[in-house]
C-alpha cells in the first residue's frame, strides 16, 4: 500500500471533456479559427493548454497565449462545472484517508480551477495539498507541479526522502502524469479510463495501468485477501440463486411490492401471537406479578423469534440477503466495535436530548395523569426480569427488525427510489413501528443512522450490531436506574 498518493486531476479523479472541449472550441472561435466537433478535441484533456495549442494549430506563444486567455472566458464562467467525478472516486479517497495515507493533487490547470471544482464536488476534504499551474503560466510543466507536490505532501509524514519515495504513487491518465512521476523517481499508475491515446501509457513507462477505479484501487491501497476473495464468490453465487420479480409499473401494484414484507410480518405476528396465547392459556391462570411478566416476555420472544424465521423462509429466495460483510479478518473486531460503540453513545445522546425536551414540552400540553402515561409508554417495564428482557430487547427484537427494515424493505424500496429517499423512507417506517411520538422520534433518527451502515458496509450485520448494542445500553441503564 502506497503511503503517499499524488492524483492528477482531469481524465484521473473526473471527466471534464464536456468543459475542456467546449471552452476550447469558444477560444478558437475567437481567434478566428473554424473549430472541429467537440469529440476530436479530447486530445486538450490533460497537458498544458499553452502547449496543446502550439502543437496543434501551430500557433505562436503570443498567439498560444491569447488562445488560452479565450479559453479561461468561457472555462471561468461555466466551463469548469461541466464535469463529473468518476463513480468510485470518492469512496477511493475516503478509505485512502482512513488508512493514514496522505493525498496530493498535482494537475496542469490552474490552481484556483483545481479548488474550485474539488469543492464543488465536495471531495477537496480528502487532500492535504492541492498543486496546480499559475495563472501567469508559470509551473505549467508536469514535472513543475509534481516536484511542487512532492515537497508539500513530504512534509506531512516522518522518514527520510528515500523512504518517502519508495512508498509515492503518481496516478494519471496521460504520457505527462507518467514523466513528471519518473522525473521524481516516484512509481507512475496510469489509468486508461481516461483521454490517453492508445498505447500511450505503456509508451511512456507506466509501472502498472488500472482499467477501472477497482482496479485502481486495488494497485493503490492493496488488493483483497484469500478469505475476502473467496467470500465475494460465495456472495456472487448465492445472489444468481434469488428469484428477483421484476417491479411492477401500476403505482398502486408497486406500491404494495414495496410494502408487501410489511403487511406480511403484521399477518404473521398476528397469527403466531394468537397461536402462542392459545397454547400458554392454562399457564396464565397460575401466574401472577413477576411470573406473569415473565411469561409475557417468553410469548413475545416466541412470536418474535417465529416470525423472524417465517420471513427468512418466504424470502430468502425472493431477496439477496448479505449478513457477513466483506471485512478483511483484521479488521473485524476493530470495525464491529466502532459500531457499536457508535450505537450505544447515540442512543445515550438521543435518549438524553429526546427526554429533555420531552419533559419542557409534554407537562404544558397534556394533564399529569396523560403525561405519565406519555412517558410509560415510551420507558422500559422497570418489573421486566433482566436475562428475558436482554433475550428479548437486546437480541431477539433488533434482528426481527433489521431483517424487516434493513433488509426486506429496503430492497423492496430502493429498487424504485434513490439510495437517500430509500434510507429516509425505512427509517420513517421505523418510527412509525414504535407507535408513540418520543420512541417514533429517536427510532427514526437511529434508523436513518442504520440505513445508512446497511449501504455502506453492504451486509446485515451492521446495523444489528448497532442495533443491539444501542437497546442493550437503553434497557440495562432503565433496568439499574
């Protein structure tokens, strides 16, 4: 893995053909040449503007000069957001900066441009140094700007230079990001998802040259283990196994597609509650106080626990379920702990906000006895035997859950709606679940949390984590309090 990664910009981190080409077009308009279509002037991408007009029109440096001052009129003005940051990029960055490694951009557009747009697309967090030409077309040259780089980002890290070199990438998509990275004696990744020309990569020494972001990634920050690996295949496999029904397009059909999971889970913990009351009558007469909580507790853990396999049958062929993510073995405890940890200190935040507020608001708009209520409703059953409420509240309940909200309907839903309005939409179904106002709240902002886990981390096991771990701080502070 590479410690310190220098990136070009255009052609590398995003795809500015839109922008480079039209603005290009502008200034040749202006300087009274006929412009070609926008695609034969893709050639621009990359090398200093300057000399991509010299070499191609054969114009003069004052004439190159006065073409590049027509170019930054229109590229200043709209030609710099007509561009698009390749998929993958930013997750790219965001697990670069994780791991520790420090991030350079060295590209030949102007400084103020590269900022500009880094910005815009609300990736300039990730970089530590940010080097580009000057507008008075000084450090225009490639190996200007890396070596320009190189001795910014150096100072970010501990080591002598040799050290720091040998663990440098250079990642570009053109011959100049290749020779300003052999000119420092750094390793040169090209990308050919880029505006190279053919061959022009392996022509300039590339020491290796990435098809894909994946593939880019893989080269920068190290590729996948055994275990991962044969993991993803496992994966692979059991998703080609699910039966996926297409989307109905009727809005009231798609509508109960989406909601079917739902109305399913209410049926079957309505037959199963009957099933299990029916069956455990005789033992209610003999119960009473705590043993009668106790059973309570057990029909509740039984009903749970049955619709929770009931949906995994109904759907595990019709659904792709993840639960295992694809973590390398390392850094299982290390991540599983974060989450949790993350979940039991927001539900302590929330729990803590929610109630404060709860109690400025609720004693002025509701009478003492509908207050109490209020806030029975939304607390623990102080009676609950701790071991049933730890087997009922801590693990059965958060994986019932999750299988329906972080599974069931969040495949259903995200495959009409957008990955947001997905998360925003379960997570509202969530709230709704819990059935009063303070419990619906935090639910809702807890489950905006874990529809989000469920995204990123692409397996089940996140959000329950997170899950588990913020009830079991809820019920066990409630039960010592």
């Amino acid at each position: 893995m590479y410690r310190y990664i220098l990136f070009d910009l255009d052609g590398t981190l995003t795809d500015p053909k839109e922008g480079i080409c039209a603005s290009v077009r502008y200034a040749l308009e202006k300087c009274g040449i006929e412009p070609p279509e926008i695609d034969e002037l893709t050639k621009f991408i990359g090398p200093p503007l300057k000399d991509s007009f010299m070499e191609f029109y054969h114009m003069s440096e004052d004439e190159a000069l006065e073409a590049v001052k027509h170019y930054r009129e229109r590229f200043n003005d709209v030609g710099w957001s007509e561009n698009a940051v390749y998929p993958g990029i930013p997750d790219l960055l965001k697990e670069a900066k994780h791991k520790g490694v420090h991030l350079a951009i060295a590209s030949s557009k102007p400084t103020v441009f590269v900022e500009r747009i880094l910005k815009y697309f609300k990736i300039y967090r990730y970089f530590d140094v940010v080097i580009g030409s000057e507008l008075d077309g000084s450090r225009s040259k490639k190996e200007e700007v890396v070596a320009e780089a190189l001795l910014r980002l150096y100072k970010k890290g501990t080591g002598d230079i040799a050290e720091k070199k040998a663990g440098t990438a250079m990642v570009g998509d053109r011959r100049f990001d290749i020779e300003g990275a052999r000119a420092e004696e750094v390793d040169a990744i090209g990308v050919s998802y880029g505006y190279q020309e053919p061959g022009e990569l392996s022509a300039a020494g590339a020491d290796a040259i990435a098809a894909n972001v994946d593939e880019l990634k893989e080269l920068l920050l190290g590729g996948e283990d055994k275990d991962v690996r044969q993991r993803r295949l496992k994966r692979m496999e059991a998703d080609e196994k699910v039966k996926l029904r297409p989307v109905p397009t009727m809005p009231f059909f798609r509508a109960l597609y989406m909601l079917s999971p739902f109305v399913i889970y209410f049926v079957l913990m309505q037959a199963l509650l009957w099933a299990v009351m029916w069956l455990t009558k005789p033992m209610a007469v003999y119960t009473s106080g705590s043993e009668s909580r106790g059973l309570s507790l057990m029909i509740s853990g039984i009903v749970m626990s049955g619709t929770a396999l009931a949906l995994w049958l109904i759907f595990r062929k019709r659904e792709v379920l993840h639960f295992l993510p694809l973590w390398r073995k390392q850094d299982i405890i290390k991540k599983l702990l974060y989450i949790m940890i993350m979940g039991a200190a927001l539900a302590a935040v929330l729990n803590v906000v929610l109630t404060w507020l709860a109690q400025l608001i609720v004693p002025h708009i509701m009478d003492e006895q509908k207050a109490k209520a209020f806030f029975d409703a939304a607390s623990y059953d102080r009676s609950t035997p701790l071991l049933g409420g730890i087997f009922v509240y801590v693990i059965i309940s958060p994986l019932l859950e999750e299988m329906l909200f972080r599974w069931l309907l969040k495949e259903r839903i995200g495959r009409v709606f957008s990955r947001e309005l997905t998360i925003v939409l379960t997570a509202a179904f969530f709230g709704f679940y819990h059935g009063n106002v303070l419990q619906g709240i935090y639910a809702f902002l807890m489950g905006l949390v874990m529809g989000h886990l469920v995204y990123k981390e692409e397996a089940l096991i996140a959000p329950l984590a997170f899950h588990m771990t913020a009830n079991a701080f809820i019920f066990i502070s409630s039960y010592f309090s």
